[in-house]
C-alpha cells in the first residue's frame, strides 16, 4: 500500500522518511517547492502536484497529512474528499482542534471515507526515530492501517483511543501538561539563575536527569541547550503558544475542571512576549529543541 504525506516540513518530512526506513512505499507533496526540493534531496519520492500525487497512490488510497492546523487543514482535507472515492483514508497527523477533526470526520464519513485523527507527540526526534501516537476513528478504518502507526511509534508508543476526535483531544491535553511541565523547570531555574550560587546549568540538569524524580527528555533538552548556550545569551525570553494549551484551557473551564497549572503556564507564555525572564527563555529553548520551534534572537 502506498502511504501519499502531504506535507514535508519539520515533521512530515521525517515522518515519510520514517516510513521510507520502514521500507513503505511513500510518496510526498509540499505547496511549498523549497521544501518538495529538500525532501527529493533525502530520497524522498516527491509529486509536484497534489493531482499527481494521488493519481500515483493504490486504488484505496491512503493520504497522511502533517500541515498546520486550522485553515489550511480543514482547507485541504475539504479539497480531498472532494478527490478521493469510497474506502479512501485521511490520517490528520497535525495538531488539529479535536472539533475541527469530528467536523472533518463527519464531512469525509458522509463520502464513505474513513478519516483518523492521529495526535502526535515526540516532535521532530520522535517523528525520524520513533514516535508517540493517539489515533482516534472508526476502528474498522484503525485496523486497516495500523502497520502504518506500529512503523512509525517508538515500542508501546501507539495508541488507538476510540471514536472520531478522541485522538487529538488527547494530544491536546497531553500539551496542557507538557505546558505546565515546562513553565515549572524554566520557573525553577530561574530561581537557581537569581540565587548566590553559581551554577553550572548544564551540569544541573545533567545530575537532575539521572536518577531524580524530575528526569525526563525535557530535561535531557535543557541540558543541551545550556551545553550549546550556558547562560541562554542568545535568545530573547519569548515563548509562543501554538494553540493546544488553550484549548486545553477552554475545556477545563467548559468542564469545571479547575486547571490552575496549566492556565498560569499558559498566561506566562502571554507575559513572555512583554517581559524578558530567564524562566521564559529556558522554555523557549526547550519548545525550540523539541519541535524546531522559533526562537526570538538578541538582535531580533
């Protein structure tokens, strides 16, 4: 079977090379031709259209997406089922609003096409080597193309979830924690960067990520970013927010869930953008290490 990745940015890309590694049959398309190019440079076959893309796909065609969600999602995923025919499958591997995906699960359901909503964390590392995977969708249309999810997790890294939305409502929640996971080590060492000890960070979360109860891959990314900035110099103190976190947000409040970490985590990426803080920029520079994610430069 033929797996079409529409989409060859950060992640896409190394999603169908995950694939490729797996010795799938993938072919890619990007709108953008810059990142089509980087993709054929890696061995990446590639269309230069989304039309040739799927005329080149098996007659059940399977179209895995990794573009931005919102607009551009909902946009492409309209345009497909448009294209494709009845036993067809969209997986949505982006960071789609789980509403947007039930939208979208009912808009290609009432063509016959399945559509999974596929929450994927682990960020770029994790989509070349190993990812981690929430899938929700009919488990019929699931079980079709659950090869595809079992090449590209990392072992026991993923999940079917239930019905249409659940993946990426899951996704969601799992980035209102990682929010307040990350807000509480930028807080932390930027006490330790205030303090009268001089403190080598990298060593710190070199120690802090052997054996304590804090280690984690988000500590191993503070350890390399202090490794490759001691003092994180190089960067401004400003954290954006892509959207999960406030969605996570919303439906603590439309649920009466009190949710008092993650809320402040979220409203201290708004307070970045104004005050330049040790603690926003340790944030920063792990959102940057794991997903590729701009950081805001001294010059900029």
């Amino acid at each position: 079977m033929k797996i079409g990745v529409v989409g060859l940015g950060k992640m896409g890309l190394n999603i169908a090379l995950n694939l490729l590694d797996h010795k799938e049959d993938v072919m890619g398309y990007d709108v953008f031709e810059g990142a089509r190019q980087a993709a054929s440079e890696q061995h990446v076959p590639v269309a230069q259209s989304l039309e040739e893309l799927l005329n080149n796909l098996d007659e059940q065609k399977v179209v895995l997406l990794s573009v931005p969600s919102g607009d551009i999602t909902n946009d492409l995923v309209a345009t497909l089922v448009e294209s494709l025919t009845e036993g067809d499958i969209i997986i949505d591997a982006g960071n789609s609003n789980y509403k947007h995906s039930l939208s979208n699960y009912n808009l290609a359901k009432a063509k016959g096409i399945g559509f999974l909503d596929c929450g994927t964390s682990g960020g770029m590392e994790g989509a070349r080597e190993g990812a981690c995977l929430m899938i929700g969708g009919d488990e019929e249309v699931f079980k079709q193309v659950e090869f595809i999810f079992d090449n590209l997790a990392i072992e026991n890294g993923y999940l079917y979830t239930g019905k249409a939305g659940s993946g990426h409502y899951l996704k969601m929640i799992h980035n209102g924690i990682e929010y307040g996971m990350m807000q509480a080590m930028g807080e932390g060492f930027d006490i330790l960067h205030a303090s009268q000890y001089d403190f080598d960070f990298e060593q710190v979360a070199r120690v802090w990520n052997n054996g304590s109860v804090i280690r984690s891959w988000l500590m191993e990314l503070v350890e390399k970013s202090f490794a490759e900035d001691p003092q994180l110099d190089d960067i401004r103190g400003v954290v954006d927010a892509s959207g999960e976190g406030k969605w996570t947000v919303l439906e603590a409040l439309e649920l009466n869930i009190p949710a008092p970490v993650i809320t402040e985590s979220l409203y201290a990426r708004s307070a970045s953008k104004i005050d330049d803080s040790f603690s926003a920029k340790v944030v920063a520079t792990m959102r940057n290490q794991f997903g590729g994610h701009a950081v805001v430069g001294k010059e900029d």
